[in-house]
C-alpha cells in the first residue's frame, strides 16, 4: 500500500533523536513509523491466511504473540484460544487486547518447554517468532495438526545492520535461512507443506525512524543506544538529508508444517 512520505529531516538530529528516544516500543505495532519509512509486504498476506486458519481451528496457540495485534485481529476464533509472550510489557498489552476476544494470555519465558500438554492444540502459529523450538511445536500439536509461521528471514535488513556493526560473517548471514527450518521441522518429526521466501524493499526516511526502529528490533543491532552510536547516527542523519531515503532489504519466508496422523 502506498503510504505518504513526511519530510521530518527539516527538523534538527537532536529533535529527531530525542523524540525517537522517548517513543514507547512495547507491543509489535510499526505506526509510529507511519510517514517515515517503508516495507514492502509478503505476497503471501500472512494476517489473512492465518485468520482463515483460526476459524477453522477447534483449539489454537499463537505463539510469542507480541502485543496481540495481529491476533486481535483474526475475526472468528476457535472454541479454545490461547496465546504466550515473554516479554512483560507486551503480556499487559497483549492480555488488555486479547482477553476481551476470550483469549488466554500465557506468559512465558519462550523457552522449552511450552507450559501445555502433549496433544494441546491442532493449530500453532507464530508471526516473526524469535527462536522456533520445533521438538516443543510438535510436541503440542495434536496428530494431524498444523504450525502456520511467518519467520525473518537470513540477512535481513542487513544493510542497516551492517552499516552500524561493520561487515557480518558469512556464519551470521545465514542464520534464520529457511532450509534450515526445513531440516529442523523434518527432525522433529513434521511434514513441510509449504516453504516460500521473498526479499522486500525497505526505505528509512529520517533518522528517527532508524533510532526508533533499532530500539525496536533489538536484536538488529544488539545493544543499541544513542549515546554509543552518535556519530554514527550523525554521518547517517547527514546523507539521509542530502542523499534521500537509506535503502535496505527485508527477507521473510512462510512456513507450513503438519504432524502426521498416528499409524492405524
């Protein structure tokens, strides 16, 4: 969707800097970045698949939900719905958006094991999820059940991350890469439906949107802070004024895993 670019670069660095120093993170909604940066989005649409998913689910899990944004979204839910996070302020934001829908919120630490029976749910899903422990997805996925993901893909936004931390190794490249995700669901016993992976224009127009967007995503550029990084910030506040947008690129790959009925 074509979204209207504000020029904030005629305001000064330290205006922008502290107002993207002091804008709350919590939750997983970009509109602050509304007007200051852009992303192209998967074609896949991954909020209308996984909706479509939900509503034919009988008991479903939304896994490291977020602050429940997409979730709160989905318009019909199953009969049981529930969801985890592990970051607290995203569990009092997810728990105010979704316990209204009849949403469980679980806090948890994203770690194994998932706090549910074997067998819990025949729907798992995850948007963008930090780590996908595949042995524990299988685990509470009923025989038959589906996991429905939209993961970051391997270098991701790396022209950003890059620019702040010099040149990454071939190793650190390639993580998140979706043939991995593959080996690993088969590993734990999942059969993979579906594997697609795009690479997506991303434009960052002012400097606070990449302030903004590096406390965000914290794992960009781990341990980000104004202070370290300011003459940094400094030169890329400068070329974003005299060059125009910085540009990077988004990688994203879907993935569908079933578990396999039980042997007759």
């Amino acid at each position: 969707m074509a979204q209207t670019i504000r020029n904030h670069n005629t305001r000064t660095f330290e205006d922008l800097i502290a107002e993207a120093a002091a804008a709350p993170v919590d939750g997983w909604d970009f509109s602050w970045l509304d007007g200051r940066a852009t992303e192209e989005r998967p074609s896949w649409g991954y909020a209308r698949a996984m909706a479509a998913r939900w509503a034919r689910a009988t008991a479903a899990l939304d896994v490291q939900t977020g602050g429940g944004e997409v979730l709160a979204a989905v318009p019909q839910l199953p009969p049981l719905a529930v969801a985890t996070e592990g970051w607290s302020p995203n569990v009092a934001r997810a728990t105010a958006l979704l316990h209204p829908r009849g949403v469980a919120v679980v806090a948890d630490a994203d770690e194994p094991p998932l706090p549910f029976g074997d067998g819990a749910f025949d729907l798992v899903t995850s948007r963008h999820p930090v780590q996908t422990w595949w042995p524990e997805i299988a685990r509470v996925l009923t025989p038959g059940g589906t996991y429905f993901s939209q993961q970051v893909g391997p270098a991701s936004v790396f022209e950003l991350v890059e620019y702040f931390l010099g040149p990454q190794s071939a190793d650190v490249r390639g993580r998140r890469d979706p043939g991995r995700a593959r080996a690993e669901a088969e590993a734990a016993g999942l059969q993979v439906a579906d594997l697609r992976q795009e690479k997506l224009r991303t434009e960052f127009h002012d400097i606070g949107a990449v302030v903004y967007f590096l406390r965000k995503v914290i794992w960009m550029v781990p341990g980000f802070t104004v202070e370290e990084y300011e003459d940094k910030l400094a030169a890329l506040d400068e070329q974003l004024r005299t060059d125009g947008p910085f540009v990077a690129h988004t990688t994203r790959f879907l993935i569908e895993a079933r578990k396999p009925l039980r042997s007759s």
